[in-house]
C-alpha cells in the first residue's frame, strides 16, 4: 500500500471546457504536492460526443504534465457510476484512501486541504465514511467549521479502504426501505430531498447511479459524514452537459461568485465529539423541507429545461456537422 502521499481520482469524458476550469481550480489548491493525481478518461458512447471528447483528452494530455499526473484513457465506454466504482475501488487498494473530482466541479482552493485533514482526523474512526466538500446553501449553527451528518455527497468526497468495503451494487434490503415510510422519511433527510427516486431509478436500471447506492450503504450501517460549515465546490454541470444535471433551476447550490472566498481559519474547527449533531441536523433538514415547498413558477422551471434541450441539441448539431 502506498502512504506516502493521497491519491486524487479525477474522472473526465467529453467537457473540454468544463475539465479545464477543474484542473485550473485543482491547480490553485493547497496542499496539492501532497497527493498524486490519476485522471480517467472515459471512452466515446456516441458518435455525437466526439468532437467534445476529443478536445477534453487533448486537454488532460496537455495538462497532465503540469500536475506530474498519471492519465488512463479508456478506449471503451464505461459510463460515469462505473468508471468511478472501478477507480475508486482500485485507489483505495492501493493507497488506503481517496479523493474525488469529477470534471464539472469548480473547486475553493481550500478543498484538498480541508479533505486531508478530514481524511487524517477520522482515518481510525469507523463510525464516519466519508469526508464531503459539499454543504447545501443553508444556515448552520456558529461555533465549528464541519458538522456530522448521517448522509453522502457527490459533489467532492474523500473516503477510505475500509469505509469503500462496504459498497454494494447488488445491496439486499432497498424494497424494504422503500416500503416502510419512516426509513424513506429518513433516507429522504426528513422530508427535505428526494433521495429515494434515485433509490427506485437504481432499481428499475441496476449500475447506474453509484452515489445513492453508496450513500444506502453508509445509510445501512449508521454511518457519518463530515460536512462543511460552506460548500467547497459549486457544479457546473448543472448546465445540462452532465450525465444526472438536474432540470430544477433552484437546486441549492452556493453562488458560483462566493466559491473562491476563504471558508477555514487554522487549524479547522472539527466536531469534539463523533456523533450526529442533532441540533445542527434538525436546522439543516427544516430548511431543506422549507426551500424544497417554495420551487419556482413552472414557467421558470420550463424555461431552464427548454434551454438546457437547447444546449444539448446545439451541441449534438455541432458534432454532427463537424
């Protein structure tokens, strides 16, 4: 196993600008000398994607040299949850441990630091699973930098080899947690998301959605996850380029303008205890619920999907033409 330094697992595939704004805000991150970079470059699925999946790999071969980074390139098609699943199950054996980017995150420059440090402080704790870079745009108590929650992120993660163990594709119990209205309420963080839809998306077409599948594994064995006070990292990719961008124009995210500001003072103020902060947790899920009840107007949210339809056919024009 290699401990010397914590490897990044970046996963790229047909977002030429979108990679590039990554690796430029990966780039100004502190700490980075502290880890060794692995980029994955996904295969072409379709003939229309390629004139974007050509510009993003010569990109990350351009830029690979900068972060003295390690680039594999796919020649086949191995979706975004798969490629993901293999690569973090494969770091983790290696290294013990792994830090997630996927190609539309922008990234406060206090990301890999503050994952680190999460990474180092929780390492022999089997209680917490994940350290996320995420945090919903809400108000939580003053006083500490990072908060355990009992539920997962995507949107910039770190984990260990002996929390990834306990990941399942083919995890027993969903229909029953699906039928009993409580577990769904608890799953769902109390009525504030609907995490459940992916759950029965998973169901419905096996291996697609890694991230719910993942969060029901440390859903299953009461685990924690350390978040932070602010998020540190906004998704671009809710442009209608990503494989899951949502059609919701009030998905909570920080406003892209605020990702760059500092978040931390020194040292991180983490949690005294290793323990679910209910007092924190009850403020996050009654401001989720209460955002989720104020959705914008459907002509709002039908003019965002009919322009992210837009983007996709214009994109799919241009790749056909060229």
């Amino acid at each position: 196993m290699n401990q010397r330094k914590t490897p990044i697992a970046l996963f790229s595939y047909n977002r030429p600008q979108h990679v590039e704004r990554a690796l430029n805000t990966l780039a100004l991150c502190t700490r980075l000398d502290e880890c060794d970079l692995h980029i994955f470059s996904d295969g072409l699925r379709v003939e229309a994607h390629r004139a974007g999946w050509e510009a993003a790999q010569r990109i990350v071969r351009a830029r690979a040299a900068d972060f003295n980074a390690t680039v594999v390139e796919h020649p086949e098609n191995m979706g975004c949850s798969p490629s993901i699943v293999k690569h973090v199950t494969e770091l983790c054996r290696a290294y013990g441990r792994v830090i997630i980017v996927e190609d539309d995150f922008v990234m406060n420059p206090g990301y890999v630091s503050y994952l680190l440090d999460g990474l180092d402080r929780y390492e022999h704790e089997p209680a917490v699973y994940q350290i996320s870079a995420y945090m919903f745009p809400v108000e939580l108590p003053p006083g500490q930098d990072a908060f355990l929650f009992p539920y997962t992120t995507a949107w910039g993660w770190a984990t260990w080899e002996r929390a990834w163990q306990k990941f399942e594709w083919e995890a027993a119990g969903i229909a029953d947690l699906l039928a009993d209205a409580q577990a769904a309420r608890r799953f769902n963080l109390r009525g504030g998301v609907n995490y459940t839809k992916s759950l029965r998306a998973e169901l419905q077409k096996p291996r697609q959605i890694y991230d719910v599948m993942w969060y029901y594994a440390v859903f299953r064995h009461n685990g924690l996850v350390a978040h932070p006070k602010r998020s540190l990292v906004w998704n671009a990719g809710m442009d209608g380029s990503g494989t899951f961008s949502t059609n919701d124009p009030s998905f909570p995210q920080v406003p892209r303008a605020s990702i760059a500001e500092p978040v931390f003072g020194e040292p991180i103020r983490w949690p005294e205890t290793v323990a679910l902060d209910e007092a924190a947790y009850a403020a996050l899920t009654a401001q989720l619920r209460t955002r989720r009840e104020r959705k914008p107007p459907l002509h709002v949210r039908a003019r965002h999907k009919l322009a992210i339809y837009r983007r996709r056919l214009l994109a799919w024009l241009a790749a056909f033409v060229g």
